[in-house]
C-alpha cells in the first residue's frame, strides 16, 4: 500500500514539476477569498485517484478538491488526499508545496506519505515501521528548550479567521523561542518536523488532508502531535500542535488556553487579554489627534520665527 501510494505522489509531482515551468499558464480559480485551487490542483488529484483506485477499487477516498466523491462510500480504508499542499506558494512560484497521502485503516493512519517535488524528497511512513525520507530513517530534533527552539507555524488567511487570538499565541511563542517561520505547506511543515529541521508547529483551521500524513510522520518519527490542550484525537478538531515530546509539551503548556476545548478560566483569562488590548489600541488611537495638533501647532509657529529672525538679522 505504501508503494502504491509513492507512486501516487510521484505521479502528482510530474504534473505539478511540469507546470511549474511556466506558471504563469496556469488556470486559477477562487475558491474563498484567499484561498485558491488550479487546474494543476484537478489533474494531480485525478492521477492519484486514479492510481489508487486502479490498485485498490474498494477502497474509500477523501480528497481536498472532490470530497469523498470518487470511492466506495462505505469502506474500513479510505485515503486522504492533498494533491497540491501550498498552492499560493505554486502559483507564486515560492519553492514550498507538496503531494500528501495518508491511508486511514478504520479511523487510525497506518501509511503516510508526503512528497515534495521541488527537491524530489518522498517522506513515508508506516504505522510500527518508522519515518524516513527517501531511504533515511527520520528522527524528531532533541532539543528540550522551548528558548532555543525553531517553530513553524500557518497565519491566518480565510475570511471569519480569527487574527486577534492568533496574533496573542504567536506573540507567546515568538517570545519563548529563537525563531518562528511561517513556510505556507502545513503537510511538509510537519515533515520538517519528523526530520528534525523545525523542532515544532503549530496551526489553527487545518483539515483533515493538511494534517494525516504528517500525523503518523511525526509520531513515527518520535514525536507527538495532538490539538492544543494535547489530545491526540485531533483530526477533526482545527487545531493542530506537533514536536518532540518535551517541546510538544511546552507548546501545550503555552497554548491550551487558546483552543475550543480550553476549560471556561482559560478562555476567561484570554478574552480579558484580547479586551485589553483592545481598550489599549483605543487609548493609543484616541491620543493620535492631539499629537497631530501639536505637531501642526509646531510647524505653524516655525515659519513665523523664521522670518522674523530674517529680518531682524544684519544684511
């Protein structure tokens, strides 16, 4: 199954290494605002369908562009597919998207795969064999302080996203650790993690398809990965966090307050941080005017000084 599934991804890498050699022939649709899907989304979830299905025709499928459309509907195996994780960065021709394929055996993923086709990287795994990226085992960082820690992360882009509370857990993290980096593929974010080359991530309004892959990655390779207050049933939740276990702990710690489950003191605590910051900005943007005032106050009265001292002044 997991060969099957390479082969998938690799068939979808050829179409999108193709396009990307003139992107700028590409078709572009408008999903939301945002949020965006190409003709090179379509072909390379229908040449993954069609290479899974061909393998296994009983089985289910959950995809990004067609849902469950194609499949059987009532199967134990379903595969959950993103044919192209990243499209704003393929569109924009920024080096940073993928293929992510995971098969889910009765609601558990068992094999994984992400390929990312600007490096000709396959990053698979299968559940109790371990994570690798081509034919390396794959291991999560060791790092065990948060302060000396790189986080990856996915801003807020939809409409309705909340920005306020995001911008709050970003401003936490960001000053609890050496780095933050914002790549825009959640899929290949937490490969990087399995690998070893950001210690962390953490994201809200993820999907089923952006996550399952990269969820047996990271476990297999060590590490945890759960929704903010650290269940690990997370799938359907929005709200992913990942690391190794000692970092996936402080992140927890950092961020549980935030999440739709956080008991009612935690989002108490951040509903009164959101309102002073609000009350703060209004303070702020009250004071602006009278600062404005003195400011033209100031510049009016600098010319009158001026010509007096001209014409006081010996010629």
């Amino acid at each position: 199954m997991l060969n099957v599934a390479v082969k998938a991804a690799r068939a979808a890498g050829a179409i999108i290494n193709r396009a990307a050699l003139d992107v700028e022939a590409v078709r572009i649709s408008v999903k939301q605002t945002n949020d965006f899907v190409t003709e090179v989304d379509q072909a390379a979830e229908a040449a993954i369908i069609e290479t899974l299905l061909t393998a296994y025709p009983g089985h289910g499928i959950l995809a990004e562009e067609s849902g469950s459309e194609h499949g059987a509907k009532d199967s134990e195996f379903v595969w959950i597919i993103d044919p192209l994780d990243g499209t704003t960065n393929f569109i924009h021709g920024f080096p940073f998207y993928c293929v992510s394929i995971a098969l889910s055996v009765r609601g558990k993923i068992e094999q994984a795969v992400v390929y990312d086709p600007t490096r000709n990287d396959i990053y698979s795994a299968s559940k109790g064999r371990g994570a690798y990226i081509n034919d390396r085992r794959l291991r999560v960082a060791k790092r065990t302080r948060l302060q000396e820690c790189l986080i990856s992360t996915g801003f807020p882009y939809r409409p309705g996203d909340k920005l306020k509370p995001y911008l709050n857990m970003l401003g936490e993290v960001m000053s609890q650790c050496v780095g933050v980096r914002r790549p825009g593929a959640a899929a290949l974010d937490l490969a990087h993690v399995a690998a070893g080359y950001s210690d962390g991530f953490f994201e809200t309004g993820l999907e089923p398809w952006d996550v399952a892959a990269g969820s047996l990655l990271i476990t297999e390779a060590g590490g945890l990965i759960g929704n903010y207050t650290g269940e690990a049933d997370f799938m359907n939740h929005g709200e992913c966090v990942a690391g190794n276990p000692r970092i996936y702990g402080h992140l927890v710690a950092t961020l549980g307050k935030y999440s739709k489950f956080a008991g009612a003191g935690d989002k108490a605590t951040v509903r009164q941080a959101l309102q002073e910051d609000a009350a703060s900005n209004e303070t702020a943007s009250a004071a602006q005017p009278a600062d404005k005032t003195t400011l033209t106050a100031k510049k009016a009265k600098a010319p009158v000084a001026r010509n007096v001292s001209t014409q006081d002044a010996p010629r």
